[in-house]
C-alpha cells in the first residue's frame, strides 16, 4: 500500500507522562489540523500509585468521536512514554492497575529485584529508580500482589495497549522493551534471561514491528466512534523513538541526535555497544527497525528552568556576546544541578570563578555548562558525524556555538522538528515531514579548550 498516496489524515493518540493528546495531522505536512489535550493523572489510592486508564480511555474515545466526520482521518498511529505496561487477565481486562513508574517500592523488594536481574552486559539497561526498569515493576506485582499476579493471561507494553483496546489485537514492540526495561537482550533482538526468571514468558504478546498495521478499529467502536470506513491502527511506538524515527528516515549514519526537553537525551546512530558505562545513565535504545542506538541522558531541560527562574531573563544576544567574558573570567558551573542522573553522578552543583557581572553572563555560563554536559554524554556513546539539536535547545544559540565548537563537529538546529506526534505518523509509510533546519553551527571560542580542561579537573579534584 502507497500510504503517503492513501492516507489524507492521521490521528495520533499521543500519551506523554504529564499531558496525552489526540492529534490530527495533514499526513502531506505534518501539520496539526486538529488537536486536543488532558493532563494525564495519577490515581494514589488502591494497590498502588496508578494512571487513571479508564479517564484516558474516555478521553481518547471522545477525541475520536469529535474527529470522525471534520476534520476526519483515516488512520490511527499511537505513542507513549516508557517504562509502562498494562497486564491483562483471561478476558482483556486489566489484572492491576498499570503502575506509575516513579512509585518506590519497599526496600526489601528493591533489594531482592537488585540480586535477580541481569547483568548491564546482557540488556544494556542500567539500574534506574522505581519502576523505570519494567522488570522492577513486574517484580513488584507478582511478588507483592500474587493472587492478582495470578489471574494475569497476557503482558502487553503501553503503547501496544491502547492498540489492543481499539482492535482487539495483542502486541508487544521493541522500542518500549528495549527502553531500559531489563526484559529484552538488544544483541539478539529477543527477550532477556529475565523473562525466564519472572515466569511470564508464556504471558508475553506476540513481538510486532511498530509498522505494523494491528487491525481495524473493533466494528462495534468504529460504529460508537462514527466511522463509517474500516480504519486501520498502527502498533504504535515509544515516545523517544518516534522522535528519533524522521532522522533514521533522512540521514545516514553515522550521526548524533540531542533531542531536549525535561530530559536531554542523546543517541548515537550507527555507533555500537562497546565500552558503555552503566554507572554513567548510558545505554542502549532500541529503534524503530530494532536495532540497538546507544544513547545517553541527563536532566538539562530541569535543569535549565531551575537555573533560568533563579537567574531572570537577558537578551539573546547579550548571552552570545558574554560568552566570551565567561571564558576569559573563567566562570562555571560544576553539575549536578538535578542529582540522581546524568554522565557525572554524584557530583553536587556549584560554580567556581569570578562572580557573574549581569544575568547575560550567567545564563551565558548555563549554556557552556549544558554544552559541556552534552559533550560528555555524547563521548560516553561515542558519537560521530554531525549533530542534530531539537526541542528547546535547538533555539539556543550560545548553546549551539558552544556545543560545535567543544565536539568540532557540525551542529545542526532544528527549532521545528518533528516531534512525537509526528514521528508517530511515520509509522503509517507517509514521507518524512520537511523541517525548517538552519545552516550548520561551526563554533570557534578562544579560550575554549582550556576552560574545558580546568571544568573536568575541578570535577575530578
């Protein structure tokens, strides 16, 4: 099927850990024709900290109906975020709730769940808080809650389950089990041992690819929604992976991808596995087409809006223009701004130097400290070719220079990338979205190198 000529309009259901939405797109541009949002709570009572599903059900369900006839679609593609996954029992229905993956559960879990899962080497997912490992998650369950853990008939990740609610199709997919969930061996394409271990082998869907048409929407809610044509849904994809997707699509590797927003994340594509540092917050993404991304990540986009609300606002270029008084006074900021993640963990903020003049030299120094930051994630994956910068970031120019002149590479912005929602809709075999890219940065501040070289000694003093 020649999607790009078939499809005029792609909804999108779009779950992100704090807000979901339902967009509609051209599927020629990409451009949002109709969109509508929710916050997406979290219910505190019952076993456990636990999204409200059936909220987002009715939320999606009422989006769609409002779509169907204007401005219409004629396809369904879905994205989420990680670290979820949704057990059902013998008759589709949840068996628990499905879990809220910052909830902390008893030490004595934690600890048992710390000897039981495998090593970094197998998985290439490091030990993460709370539920971040899916494994943990599951863990918890079954061994807080067997009798519940015991009606479960089939383990499905959180994309796939939004999937499974509109066809009545069971699925599972790789970039949601190769996020950093422990259950799945990116090497081999396959689970991991830990599946084995938990005995849910038997209760895991069947593994599709994200591009997979899953079925038509269910007759009888096709009629609830008012679709009068048999619409296809799309298995559906990993909220960090739909970002990646346009660049797989439109570049060849080897390059880099510094996708910002709450969390900087970067991906190396076309590097490999070796020499990956678990203590570091490294590890290996699974993307679209299954293959292992190694990638990297810290908190910038926190970070940035603490460090912005204490400083106060300056001109742009202001900012660019200290760059250089910030060099030459030797002003800096040593992470971490937010612990508990990152290349450097375990190091506590604070600046060394001369004291800031003005707000311009000090939102000046963020940038240096945020592109620094940057450059030693990008190291740690090994990361070559060109780099290319969305979301927030992509606007910060002082940022931009910095990060080009630290890694000599160019440095590419793209202020209107994609995002997830269009990402998504690639799913449907629609050509890549243009983006609006600017001309490469090429970055020379004198001064650079040494300011570099006393920032990683004070780190390591």
């Amino acid at each position: 099927m020649n999607a790009a000529a078939t499809y005029r309009h792609i909804a999108v259901i779009d779950i992100g850990k704090t807000n979901a939405k339902i967009v509609v797109l051209d599927a020629r541009t990409g451009g949002e024709i109709a969109v509508v949002k929710t916050s997406n709570s979290v219910v505190q009572a019952g076993l456990y900290p636990h999204y409200d599903i059936e909220r987002l059900w009715s939320f999606i369900i009422e989006a769609l109906k409002g779509f169907a006839t204007a401005p219409g679609f004629d396809a369904i593609s879905i994205t989420t975020h990680g670290a979820s996954m949704a057990l059902l029992d013998a008759k589709g229905h949840l068996a628990l709730p499905v879990l809220d993956y910052e909830y902390t559960y008893p030490q004595p879990i934690q600890q048992a769940y710390g000897e039981f899962r495998p090593a970094f080497a197998e998985t290439f997912s490091p030990s993460l808080s709370g539920g971040l490992n899916i494994g943990a998650q599951i863990h918890f369950q079954k061994s807080a809650f067997p009798e519940d853990f015991a009606r479960v008939a089939t383990i499905l990740t959180y994309p796939q389950y939004w999937a499974f609610r509109l066809t009545g199709i069971a699925a599972n997919e790789a970039t949601s089990l190769g996020c950093h969930s422990d259950l799945w061996n990116p090497t081999i394409g396959d689970y991991s041992s830990l599946v084995a271990r938990l005995g849910i082998r038997a209760l895991m869907a069947p593994v599709r690819s994200a591009f997979d048409t899953l079925g038509p929407v269910r007759p009888a809610l096709a009629a609830e929604i008012g679709l009068t044509t048999a619409v296809p849904v799309y298995c559906g994809i990993h909220d960090s992976n739909a970002s990646l997707l346009p660049h797989l699509v439109e570049n060849e590797a080897p390059f880099a991808v510094v996708s910002t927003g709450t969390w900087v994340i970067s991906f190396a594509v076309g590097g490999d596995l070796d020499h990956l540092d678990p203590e570091r917050d490294v590890l290996a993404n699974v993307d679209a087409y299954g293959r292992a991304v190694p990638s990297s990540r810290f908190m910038g986009g926190r970070e940035f809006e603490i460090l912005a609300a204490e400083i106060g606002p300056a001109p742009s270029n202001a900012i660019e223009t200290a760059l250089q008084r910030v060099l030459e006074k030797g002003v800096m900021l040593l992470p971490n701004v937010v612990e508990g993640s990152g290349p450097f963990p375990g190091s506590k903020m604070r600046w060394i130097g001369e004291t800031p003049a003005d707000a311009a030299e000090r939102r000046a120094a963020v940038s240096l400290y945020l592109a620094l930051m940057t450059e030693a994630c990008l190291g740690l994956i090994g990361a070559k070719g060109p780099i290319f910068v969305e979301g927030p970031f992509a606007v910060n120019r002082s940022y931009l220079i910095a990060l080009a002149a630290l890694t000599n590479a160019d440095v590419i912005a793209l202020p209107g990338s994609t995002g997830t929602s269009q990402g998504a809709a690639l799913l449907t075999g629609v050509r890549p979205f243009a983006a609006a890219a600017s001309a490469p940065v090429r970055g020379e501040l004198p001064g650079l190198r040494h300011y570099r070289q006393v920032w990683h000694d004070a780190l390591a003093g």
